[in-house]
RNA sequence: GCGAGAGUGGCGGAACUGGUAGACGCACUAGACUUAGGAUCUAGCCCGCAUUAGCGGAUGGGGGUUCGAGUCCCCCCUCUCGCACCA
C-alpha cells in the first residue's frame, strides 16, 4: 500500500472498478427483500453545487448501508430536462435548449460519477425524451377521457419575464417562484388537471405517512385547505337572481346583515346596472381590478352595489355590497356578513355603518353588546337572536341549521378547498407538446394514440419575445383533424415540467421498457420509494403533485396499487427533507459570490472528504453552515485511519489469533467499545437518520484503540484481535460513508471480499456486557460522588457503597437522610 | 395574525425513554518532534472563586412538577420557515 494517502489515485481506481463490474445494477428479484432509495434528481442547470453533493451523499450513504444489510437497492439517477434555463440560455447565446442540456447532462454525469455515488447507471434517464415524456402524453389523453383534464379560460398567473403561465404552487409572495418577478394576471385558455378531485383522498393520504416530517404534511393540509360548511342561497330582492355563498358559520345565519360579492361577480355589475350606484360601482371595480394582489390586500373597501337580497331563514333585507377582501376564486365568490362574529364583516359593518346582530353568546360571560364590542367574537357560545334554534350551543346550531336549510331548500351542506386544479399549460417550447388539435369543424380533438409520441420539433427560433416559438412553427402548428381530416392547428403550449417529475421514480422500475410505461410486475416489487431525500422547497409543489399523479395512474389502471387495504397508495413511504448548504449565513448561490464549488473541494481533498465533511458538519435536515476548517478536519481524520492502517499493516491484516480463557481488560474493553459502536451507528443512520452522530461515534472507536496500533502487534494476543476487530469495524462501518478510501485500507487488512459486500455487522450482546458500571451519587440532586459496581449489585449494597463516599460522607455529615432512591446501573440519589 | 420548528461553550453540534450537560469535530493555548511546518504526536480548553483534592454558577428569561429538568407543564422574549383577507 502507499504511505502517502491519495485520494486521486483510490477514487479513480475503484470507480473503475465499480463501473467496470457494474457493481450498482439491480434486477427486478422478487425472492430478495427490496430498498428503493431515491433523491430528488437535478436539473441539469450546468455543473453540480454543493446542495447537490450534500442530498446525494445522504442517499448514498442509505443507498450503501442498506445493500450491506442484504437489501437488493434500487438507486437510480436520471434528469429533470426539460425547464426555462435550457430555454433562456438559447435566447440568450444561441445554443439550442437540448444540446445546451445534453451537454450539461454530460459534465454533471461524470460529476457525479467522480462523487462516487452508487447509483444504477443503466436506468437513467432524461424527461426530455421522447421515450419517456411519450407516456406523459399518453396519461395526459386518458386524463382527458376521464375528464381529469380539461381545458377553460381562466385568469391565470402570468409572469412577464418568463412570458408563462405559473400554476398558483409556483407563486411565492405574489412573485415568480423562478425569477421573482411580479405575477399579473390574465385570461387564458388553459389545460387543468382535476387536482380537487383528490383534495379528500390527498388529505387522507397525509394521516398515513408516518415516515414524513410532521412540517411538510401541515404545508400540505394547509394547501388542501378543506373547510366545511354550508352553501346557502340568498334571494335577490326583485329579480330571479339567487346569491350562493359559502359559509363556514351557518350558525350565524340570524346575524347576517349584509352580503358581500366579488369584484368579478357577475351580479356585480348586473344589479347595480341602473341604480344610483351604477358608477360608483363601476369605478370601484375598476379600481380593484387595476390593483395587484398586494394592494389588494391591504384595505377593506367596498361599495353598495344598490341592490338587497333576502337573508332565507329571517326574510330580512339584506343590502349587497362589492368588497375588495372578497375573492371570486374561493367559494361561490360572495359571503354572507355576519359582523358580530366575524372580524372582516366587524370592520366593513363599522366604517360603513351596517346594522350588527349578536346570535352567538358565550356562557360565562356578559351578553355581548355590539355597541361596545372592539372585535367580533368568533369563539364558541350558544345560539340567541335565531328564532328556533336559540339556546343551541353554536356547534350544534351548525348541523342543525344546514338541516333546515337543506328542508327548507335554501342550501345544503357544502365543502369547500383552498387547493385549485392545477394549470399545466405553459406557453414556451422547451416542454413536452400537449398532445390535442384544434378543428374548426370537431373542436377540442385528442391526437390519436398511434400518433405518439406528438415530437418536439428541433428547428424552433429563439428570440425572447413575440410569444411561444412553437406557435411560429407553420409546419407543426398546421395539420389535419384526426376525426374529420380537415385542417386543425395544433396546441402550441407544452406541459408544465412538474408533470415530468411526477411520476419519474415510476419510470426508473422499468426505464427501458417500450411497449408500455410501467411494468406491473416491477412497480410492485419496487414500490413505494423507501427512503426520499430532496430539499424542503418542494414540500408542496413537487410533492403534491407526485402525490396525485401516483393516484390517478392507479385509477387510469397504469400502476398497480401497492397500498395495503384501508390506505390510500403513496408514493413515498419516508421522507427526508435535507436543510440548505449555506455561508456566511446564506445560501449558496452565484448572485451572492458565496459558492463553493464542488470540483474543487474533489480536486483539492477526493470525494471521500467532500463527503464526509457534508455528512458530519450537521444533521440532514438542518442548514449546514459552510466551513473550510470543517473541510480541513473531514480531510485529517481520512488521513489519520490511512496512516493508522499504514502503520500496523503487518499484523492487523494477519488471521485471527487464538483467543485466550481470559481475556486482558484493556481486549475486553476495546471490544465492548467496537460493538457499541455498531449498535450506535446502525441505530443512527437505519432509525433516526443522524449521520452525523454515526460519523461521530465512529471517530471516538478510532480513538479508543488508535494509539495501540504500532508497527508491531501488541504481545497480549487477545487485544490483538480485539484492535484487528476493531480497525476492521472502523472500515465496515465507515464503507457508506467514505467508500473509495475504506475499500483501499479493507485490502490492505486483508478483506478477502470487496467491502461493499461484506454484511453490515451484529453486535455481539456478549461484547457488550459491562464488568461493572460507573455509579454517580447524588446529594439533594448534585452530584457529589461516584464508584464502580458489577451491574448486578443488589441495591442495598450500592447504597451503603454511596454512603461510604468520602465526599458523600462530608456533605451528609451531621444531617439526617430523609429520602433515598436507587437507580441500578445508574445513581443512588440522597435527600437530606 | 395563524401554523410548525428552534434558542446549549469562541464555532458546527452531542445528550434518543427525565438520571454525570457540552460526545465528536473545528478554533485556540502549551509542549514534543523538527532547518522549517499551515504535517504529526502529547496535554489543556463552559464561567467564577480556590487552583492540590474543592466550592458555586450555567442549556433565551421567569415560574412549576420531581429525589433529580436541556428534556415534562404554565407564562414571556427572540429567531427561522410556511400560510397569510379562504368567508
């Protein structure tokens, strides 16, 4: 072996190896128990950054532990292609978006390659390929059959700079979730998927995901957003018109004393038409309409509209007013105000002088008195004021006034969710093509399915304006109706690259596969993904969708269902969400100048360093504050195992040494500290994920027997073999973590099998018995003495043990004991 | 405002079920080896007082439960993230 440790000459020499043997190919077994270990895979921005090198280091390091445990372990790569960079770099040098991905596709594999990730190489794949992004089409067609997907005009968020549509996930702060421009909006004809459909069965699905960071399932409950209530219709006073609103407080009903609408309402402008409001009404609907979302949020104005509608339970005449809090995409757009209980309806009715009607009085408390009221009160009490229903407590009021509604036929009971189908059109061209014509004659018509893949054409012109470039080409714009033959034009917006990444960890169960998407037999076997690394950013956007995708292949019969009776199917059956690699308290990034690059973190130290120092620096998920010194410690400790295995070469690889009757103390004790050892780090990385204390105990068996290790063996035969099982422990359990380096020194000791194949170890619970444990005493809860005792000591003994104490002895001198309590293996606590 | 999470040495972080607070690493200090070393090895390293044993204090602040609290309960402060007029 070298004296020297050098990380070059090892990394290149067993990736070689690895590659060469194509050590990380798996098949489909069904007789070996499976671990699909994923992580979120890249955009093919360019070069790889250090968020990169830290979430597929995690997943290696699972991906590693787990095929040593005996698990046959599908760790795949593959790209997320398609995107607006691919895009703007052609705008903005000429490259064509795909040969500007293929070639960044090209440097980041043999980045990752030089990572020395274990991945299944033979399964990667790109979405921008017409293999693969021809299934999405195909889904995309039966979704449209089902009337899962469907196309409307809608106001959309539009973001300028992007010259696209962005679904609301990708709308952060009002602003681009991509370029952080502000979203306007628009009307457009767009193509949804009926996200909504699943609200009930996505909401469900977050109650059964144990695995998952309690974090990202409220993100996602909250972005369900379902409430329940009822919808309630209300009359117009003089017309046929009827106002449906949404309502989470039936209960109130008696204490509405207005309506609200929308701006965008239609009966807005219908019934102010005429009326002495007309133009005020006009002018404050444009005024609203003109501001964004912001502005719009900050006040509470309204309008009367110079119309009343009839509250359906009193027959009371109810003014209706537009109001700018209102939001025509929630509910029916209109709401019934009830001031005296709820805060919104307590202002408006305030500044503009509303009559207010408490219905709800708390028990326990002075009747509320809307004269003096400063805030509504939207708190829990019973009914008063609400003819038949009074003196019901207000939850009960609830289901038994949409009852009576329902009787009555005023409303019913209704469910309302803050989540909306998601838009899935984007008006660029690097995407998949939406596969549908349009016919003058037949309409909307679906390209026949023997007509897919529907290619991206190649010869596109990139300028950054005047709209989609696809739309510009005549040649695959134009073409025949496949119902009527006829000229039809076809739709020139692609899919929104979410629908790639939401079903690709499908994919790779059977990447190759050409005849059909999935194959049945290799997503039951694989699926769900075990272990899903990825960043925290896609708690609702990325996942959520992967979600619902999951669940309406089921139902479109393309995946078995894996789930066990009673659940609904999930994809990923353990989440990890990684925290961000951050410096001088920020994100990585190139605006900020504070990116560290990973080519030179593997020029200067090797992989294993990099690696090691992303593992060890802090726990996945939190933010890993960058430090060179960090990097510097992560390099010394690989130098220190080399020069360690170096120096005891000649002996530590030799076989086992007879173990004596009786071994010394310093061999008992090293051994009990190497199974300790393995109990710890098995329990950290296969149960609570802390790589970092795993990587910590690991350093402290090093230095339990580093200094023992001479050029010589020791004479004392049995700590011998107790420092080999020790050195040889420190490579096994290290292997996930630092491979190339660990495999290098398993030669030097003499591995007769490659260490990615050697099993992980058992700790041997005969190891692990203590002679005698350390006992602390404690005074009044300080801790004033301490001896050793085998673990078996009767209690009385330990504490007459304790009590004869020196330091013991002092502080209970002179003082009567009042209490004693024994903790056997641990303390004897005194109170005096 | 609502929701989630977090506040521990000079720093990153340990302490999993209440039981020796500060593992492991970084930085720092002293020494050894050295022509030299940012290499390596040895020792020290929460704070204060004593410095040889010891004593007192300390996990954002304040209360509480307990023989015993970083850990459990209540109140408050700060920070991070998410959602923010959702009727």
């Amino acid at each position: 072996m070298e004296h020297r440790y050098d990380p070059h000459a090892v990394e290149q020499r067993w990736q070689a190896r690895w590659a060469e043997q194509r050590t990380h190919e798996v098949q489909t077994d069904p007789s070996r128990p499976k671990f699909y270990c994923l992580e979120m895979f890249p955009y093919p921005s360019g070069r790889i950054h250090m968020g990169h090198v830290r979430n597929y280091t995690i997943g290696d390091v699972v991906a590693r532990q787990r095929r040593m445990r005996g698990f046959n372990v599908l760790h795949p790569i593959g790209w997320d292609a398609f995107g607006m960079p691919a895009e703007n770099a052609a705008i903005e040098r000429g490259a064509h978006p795909a040969d500007w991905t293929r070639e960044n596709i090209a440097y980041m594999r043999e980045q990752l390659a030089r990572m020395g990730f274990s991945y299944d190489w033979s399964r990667e794949l790109a979405t921008c390929d017409p293999t693969y992004y021809r299934w999405e089409q195909r889904f995309f067609l039966a979704m449209l059959e089902r009337g899962l997907a469907y196309r409307r005009k809608s106001i959309v968020n539009w973001c300028d700079r992007c010259q696209t549509v962005l679904a609301n996930e990708q709308v952060e702060d009002g602003k681009c979730w991509r370029c952080d421009s502000p979203v306007l909006e628009r009307e457009l004809e767009q193509w949804f998927l009926r996200i909504t459909a699943y609200a009930d069965e996505l909401l469900a699905g977050c109650d059964q995901l144990p695995g998952w960071p309690e974090k990202v399932l409220v993100m996602q409950r909250n972005w369900i957003g379902r409430s329940t209530g009822a919808e309630l219709r209300f009359p117009v006073e003089g017309r046929d018109d009827v106002i449906r609103v949404f309502t989470t407080r039936p209960d109130t009903i008696f204490g509405a004393t207005f309506v609200s609408l929308a701006v965008e309402h239609p009966l807005v402008a219908a019934l102010s038409r005429g009326t002495s409001q007309e133009s005020a009404v006009t002018a404050f609907v444009a005024k609203v309409k003109a501001q964004t979302p912001e502005e719009r949020a900050e006040g509470k104005d309204g309008v009367f509209v110079g119309a009343y509608c009839q509250n359906p339970f009193t027959g009371e005449r109810l003014p209706i007013y537009a109001a700018s809090f209102v939001l025509m995409a929630y509910g029916a757009g209109a709401v019934m105000a009830v001031p005296c209980h709820d805060q919104r309806d307590f202002e408006f009715a305030r500044t503009h002088d509303i009559p207010m009607r408490v219905v709800v009085q708390p028990d326990d408390a002075p009747p509320l008195d809307p004269a003096v009221m400063e805030a509504a009160y939207e708190g829990p009490g019973r009914l008063i004021a609400s003819g038949e229903f009074d003196g019901l407590p207000n939850e009960e009021g609830k289901a038994r006034i949409t009852a009576a509604a329902e009787q009555r036929d005023v409303g019913r009971a209704a469910t309302q969710y803050r989540l909306r189908d998601w838009g899935v059109s984007r008006q660029r061209y690097w995407g998949a093509p939406i596969p549908v014509v349009y016919c003058d004659a037949c309409g909307v018509v679906p390209v026949p399915l023997e007509q897919l893949p529907v290619l991206l054409p190649t010869d596109a012109v990139f300028s950054g304006s005047g709209g989609s470039p696809l739309a510009r080409l005549e040649h695959f714009v134009r073409t025949t109706c496949p119902k009527c033959g006829g000229p039809a034009r076809r739709e020139t917006d692609t899919f929104d690259t979410f629908m790639e990444s939401s079903w690709y960890f499908l994919r790779y169960t059977s990447p190759q596969d050409t005849t059909q998407a999935f194959d049945p037999a290799a997503i039951r076997y694989w699926l769900p993904v075990d272990q899903y690394i990825g960043g925290v950013e896609h708690a609702v956007l990325h996942l959520l969708y992967a979600r619902f995708y999951t669940k309406i292949l089921r139902d479109l019969g393309e995946i078995p269902d894996w789930s066990e009776p009673g659940r609904t199917i999930e994809p990923f059956a353990n989440l990890l969400t990684q925290g961000m690699v951050i410096k001088d308290g920020a994100k990585m990034s190139k605006s900020k100048g504070n990116v560290v690059d990973p080519d030179y973190l593997v020029q200067r130290y090797g992989a294993d360093t990099a690696r090691l120092f992303s593992i060890f620096a802090a726990p996945p998920e939190r933010d890993l504050e960058w430090s060179d010194q960090g990097v510097e410690g992560a390099s010394r400790f690989l130098n220190r195992i080399w020069r360690i295995i170096a120096r005891g070469q000649s002996w530590l690889g030799a076989g086992a040494a007879k173990a004596g009757d009786a071994p010394s103390d310093a061999a008992r004790a090293l051994r009990r500290l190497t199974h300790r050892t393995i109990v710890r780090v098995t329990d950290d990385v296969e149960r609570r994920s802390h790589f970092n204390t795993a990587v910590a105990a690991v350093m402290e068996l090093v230095n339990g027997y580093a200094d023992q290790v001479q050029e010589s063996a020791p004479e004392d035969g049995d700590l011998a073999e107790a420092i080999r099982e020790a050195a040889r422990t420190t490579l096994v359990l290290l292997a996930p973590f630092v491979p190339h380096v660990t495999s290098e020194l398993w030669e030097t000791v003499g591995g007769s099998t490659a260490l990615a194949e050697v099993p992980w170890p058992d700790a041997d619970p005969a190891a692990l018995v203590e002679a005698s444990v350390e006992m602390v005493v404690q005074v009044n809860g300080k801790v004033r003495g301490r001896f050793s005792a085998p673990p078996d000591t009767s209690e009385e003994e330990l504490l007459q043990r304790a009590l004869a104490d020196e330091r013991v002895q002092a502080q209970i001198a002179g003082k009567t004991i009042r209490k004693t309590l024994v903790v056997p293996g641990r303390l004897v606590s005194l109170v005096i």
